[in-house]
C-alpha cells in the first residue's frame, strides 16, 4: 500500500468530511514531514483534533495512525532525493546527534528482531550450505554488506562469487552460468538499484535459489525471493543505516559456523598457520608482556 497511498489519498479526497479533507491535502502536499508527525502533531499542522486524523486513517482502510504514518515513511525512503532525506533528518535529529543516531539504530535492531521470519532465515542457511555455488551481490551502500558477507563467505565456502561491478552487462556476464543447484545473496535497500532487480529476476529465471535481504515485503526484490529476511533501514540523514542488516548477516554467518564447525576449525587451524608462517598479523612482544608483570 505505501506506494500507492497518495493515489489513494486523492481518490478518498471527495468522501471525506471537511477535517480529513485539510489533513489529506496536508499530506499529498507534504508528505515528506507528515511521515514523521504524530498524530496530535498532524492534527496540530492543520487546527483539527487528533481523533481526527486516527478516523482518517481508519477510512483510507488502516487499522490506526500508526499504520499510515508507516506507510508514509516507506514512501519517504523510495521517494525522497539524498538531500531532501538531509532535510528532514536533521529537523528530526537535535543537537545530539551522537545518542540520537546510535537509539534509531538500536530500534532498527530491536524492530529487525521482532520482525524478521525464523523460517525463512533457517531455510536460508540450510540453501547456502547445500548450494553448489553461491553468488553475491549488492550495489551502491549495500555493496559494503556484499563486500562483508563474501569475506566470511570465503572463508566458509570453497564456491563464492562475489558480482562486483558497476557495469551491467559484466554483471550478466558473472551470472551467465547460475542455474538450479545456485544460491544468489541479493542485498538491497532503499532507494533500490534497478540493476539488482535484473540481476535476480535473471537468476530466478534460471532456476536458482533467491535469498533477499532488504527492508519490507514491498521491495521489488522481494517478489523474487525464495527466503526473505527483512531488515529496518529506516533513514539517518543521507546515510542509509546498515546496523540490522549487518547483525541478520553475522547471524547467518554464525548459524552456517554452527553447522559446519569440524570443517571450519579445520580451515581456520590452516589459516592460522599461514598467517604465523608469513607474519601476517601483529603479534606482542615477549618483552612487553614482561614489563606488564613487572608493573
């Protein structure tokens, strides 16, 4: 519904009393600031009550307020340029910008948890281990969570490709061969890459196993997706939060761990023997340990 609800606002327009018609066309004309108003505030903008604006969003069809002010704000985070999204965040931010940011992404996770599918997330890892090979992708802020997932991944894995690229058709070009015995890690969010939506409708077109993670059921990649693992992604200025969908990719890469612990020890004991070999970590010195006993 988020992406029609200013459509549907404007068709509702000629049944509404004289209040809710002020509180609709507050909305249409601004719905970038009413994504974030209470209702009391909403009611205050145009001099109704607030039990107004809750039987407003009761007739476009929601259960209350707080159904369409999600509604509003998922059109705020598909909608809005980076600059607009600037805007508005630091109406909402104050001066403590430290302890504000880092509460929303605390509630993002909070939220993510409350929210997100054990099913899906279960049959997710349970497709990664048996998948034949397994690719990643993610463009623009989601490509840092790419990036992160096939670090671990290879780790893991023996058959990871990671579709880094800017250029389309190079990324048809590393799908080319996926087929039914694939997995495809698909990463998007707001506001979403055209290119990840070709690249999974490809690989879905091919038989392979789809696994979304992105912010909302009314993501186009989600359609696609055999396993989909939401994640809150709500805006912090022009900065796309990242903290939920990081948490949901450390817990599959645990849950994978979990289920491939024997092998994975293994891997790592030859890991750490190589690093020791050619020295690629900073190890303390001897000498430095002494001198703390000694203190």
């Amino acid at each position: 519904m988020s992406f029609d609800i200013l459509s549907k606002i404007q068709q509702a327009m000629p049944d509404l009393s004289k209040g809710q018609k002020l509180i609709a066309q507050y909305i249409i004309d601004h719905y970038d600031k009413a994504a974030y108003m209470t209702a009391s505030r909403l009611g205050s903008e145009v001099n109704i009550s607030e039990s107004t604006v809750v039987r407003f969003a009761i007739e476009l069809g929601f259960e209350g307020y707080p159904e369409l002010q999600k509604s509003l704000q998922e059109l705020v985070r598909t909608r809005l340029t980076s600059v607009q999204r600037m805007v508005i965040a630091n109406d909402r931010m104050g001066d403590d910008v430290l302890s504000k940011v880092l509460t929303e992404d605390m509630e993002k996770i909070k939220y993510t948890l409350e929210h997100v599918g054990y099913d899906d997330f279960n049959n997710a890892v349970d497709s990664l281990i048996s998948a034949k090979t397994i690719y990643i992708i993610g463009v623009r802020s989601s490509a840092a969570l790419a990036a992160f997932t096939n670090f671990y991944f290879n780790l893991i894995f023996e058959n990871v490709r990671h579709i880094n690229t800017t250029s389309r058709s190079e990324m048809f070009e590393h799908l080319m061969r996926i087929g039914k015995d694939d997995v495809i890690v698909a990463i998007s969010f707001p506001r979403y890459s055209k290119r990840i939506v070709n690249a999974v409708d490809y690989a879905k077109s091919q038989g392979a196993h789809v696994i979304a993670l992105t912010d909302s059921e009314q993501s186009p990649i989600a359609a696609y997706a055999d396993n989909l693992l939401t994640a809150r992604s709500d805006m912090v200025s022009f900065v796309d939060s990242l903290v939920a969908p990081l948490s949901i990719i450390n817990a599959i890469i645990v849950a994978i761990g979990r289920k491939k612990q024997t092998e994975i020890e293994g891997v790592f004991e030859r890991l750490e023997n190589i690093w020791d070999e050619y020295d690629v970590y900073e190890k303390e010195s001897p000498s430095n340990d002494l001198s703390q006993d000694k203190i």
